[in-house]
C-alpha cells in the first residue's frame, strides 16, 4: 500500500501553511466585507417588500441552491433546509 502513495507527485502542504493562508484571505474578506451593514440589508424593509431584484437575493439563492445540492442524500435534512431558508 505505501508504494501506491509514493507514485503520487504531489507535496501536500503542511498544515502551519494553510492555517496561515485561511488566516490571510479571512483578514481580507474582513477588509472587503462592511459587516456593520449585515443587519441593514438582512432586515424586512416594508417600503421594499420585494427584494428579488437585488444582488443580495441572488447570492442567497445561488448560496440555496449549493447547498441544497450537498444535502440530497438527506431528505430530512433538506427539509428543514427548505424551511429555514424559507423563514427569512
């Protein structure tokens, strides 16, 4: 069994180097990203009901739809899914 691992080419990257990248491309989402914001456009603005027009709604939907894939061999579990995605 270990000559079959040893034909791979590849060097898998130690562990210190990946935390260390997460931690850099974290630190520039957090740059990117107005978290203070969040609550604003998450929040029901009843002069705005419908909110299918904005960018926020299709990264939600686009974000449903990955995930709802990854849970289809869970029929439970995509329900409860469809029925918090469906509270917001």
């Amino acid at each position: 069994m270990n000559d079959f691992f040893s034909d791979f080419k590849f060097v898998l990257p130690d562990l210190d180097d990946v935390r260390e990248f997460l931690g850099k491309c974290l630190d520039k989402f957090a740059q990117w990203f107005d978290f203070d914001r969040i609550e604003s456009v998450l929040r029901y603005d009843s002069n705005n009901p419908l909110l299918f027009n904005t960018g926020l709604f299709l990264l939600l939907f686009t974000a449903f739809l990955l995930l709802y894939r990854l849970l289809r061999f869970s029929p439970t579990l995509k329900k409860i899914f469809v029925i918090l995605f469906s509270l917001y």
